[in-house]
C-alpha cells in the first residue's frame, strides 16, 4: 500500500479535480500536503480519514468573491 500520493492521483482517487483539492487545501478543508524537495505529497492516511470524516460531517459551500449590491 502506497504512504503518500500526488494531488493527480488524489484527484483520480477522490473523483475531485486537481484544481477544488487545490482550493480546498487553502480553505483548510482537505487534508494539508507536505514536501519531499520539490515534490508535493498527501498522506494516504490523512485522505482516509478525511473520507471517512466528510460522510459524517459534509464540508459547507462558501460563496466566492464579492458580495453582490443589493438594489
């Protein structure tokens, strides 16, 4: 069993693209990578977990951007 994967392969795994991991990453929602040089890994377990804790406890949308004016 593999210890740690790229966010390719996260994405390919989770059915997520590369670019939401990316943002949720930032927004503090999905598991934070770690880097071995120049490369970025996630752990294998962390991304479990994180499956596991997503079923219980599903991740609120945030709108993005900036407000709209109310006319």
């Amino acid at each position: 069993m593999k210890l740690a994967m790229t966010i390719r392969e996260a994405s390919d795994a989770l059915s997520l693209g590369e670019t939401t991991i990316r943002k949720m990453i930032g927004l503090g929602q999905f598991p934070q990578p770690y880097r071995i040089g120049n490369a970025v890994r996630l752990r294998v377990s962390d991304i479990m977990e994180w499956q596991e804790n997503i079923k219980t406890h599903p991740i609120e949308k945030k709108k993005m951007g900036r407000p709209r004016l109310a006319i």
